[in-house]
C-alpha cells in the first residue's frame, strides 16, 4: 500500500463499530487483549471478518446465510 493513498476499510468495518468497536467485540469473543484480541479485531476493519469465525459464532453475527438459497420470483 502507498504511503500516498488513503486505508480502505472492509464493509465488514461497519458490523465491527455496530457491535461496540474492536475492544467490545474481541470481549464478546472471548480473545483476551493482553495477548492482541483487540488488534485482531481491529485487523478485520481492512481485511474483513474470517467467514469460518462467522459461522462458528452465531451468537455474535446472526445466523449464517443459507447456501445455494434460490432467490423467489
């Protein structure tokens, strides 16, 4: 990444800050933040919440989509 050029946030920086930021969210999933939970989670605001994290912690995410759902005419 250039020095010149602004950080892209991941769309997924946006369900971070809804769930209480980096701190709230590594607290909810149990990371401890003596040992970098917080920066993990800060992580995923550029590079995105890990899909397997998502479907292991429904409580935290919601309920994974459906796979191969067909969409209703």
């Amino acid at each position: 990444m250039d020095a010149n050029t602004p950080d892209q946030l991941h769309k997924d920086a946006a369900i971070i800050d809804a769930l209480g930021g980096p701190a709230e969210l590594a607290r909810k999933l149990g990371f401890d933040p003596g040992k970098g939970g917080v920066q993990r989670v800060h992580n995923w605001r550029r590079r995105g919440i890990p899909p397997l994290l998502r479907y292991q912690r429904p409580d935290v995410f919601g309920p994974a989509p459906e796979a191969g759902r067909a969409e209703a005419a």
